[in-house]
C-alpha cells in the first residue's frame, strides 16, 4: 500500500489515537511506563494535525517523509 501511495483506511489513524489513548491510560493507572507507545502516539498525533486522521495506519511513512524531506515510491 505505501509504494502505491495507497492510504485509504483499513484502520484509520483516529481510532489508533483512541485505542492508544486507552492503552496509555491503563498503563499509567497500573504504573507501568510506556514509553514506545507514547512515541507512537505522537506519531498519529502528528499526523492528524496534517489533515491524515482518516487514512490508514500505512500513513506512518508520510510522518517520517516528512522529517526526511522524501518520499517512498516505486523505482
């Protein structure tokens, strides 16, 4: 899906924001760190400042295109 720049949702980024949010939640009222999730988390949450909230998780690359300053596509 990404080489073909193919971002239409299978799991949008808004419910991975919701589903991560809970995981966060549950983490800290077990006092347990999450460190990698709350990464992640600013991940999709810089992606739906982009406007990508809708897309599918494969959105992930265009965050890291976008610190890049490229784009993954086919040869």
């Amino acid at each position: 899906m990404i080489l073909n720049r193919n971002f239409n949702p299978g799991f949008k980024i808004k419910l991975h924001i919701k589903d991560l949010a809970n995981a966060i939640e549950t983490g800290h009222q077990v006092g347990v760190p999450l460190p990698l999730t709350s990464a992640v988390m600013e991940m999709m949450q810089a992606l739906k400042v982009d406007g990508k909230q809708e897309n599918d998780h494969c959105s992930l690359v265009q965050y890291f295109e976008k610190m890049a300053q490229t784009e993954v596509k086919k040869q």
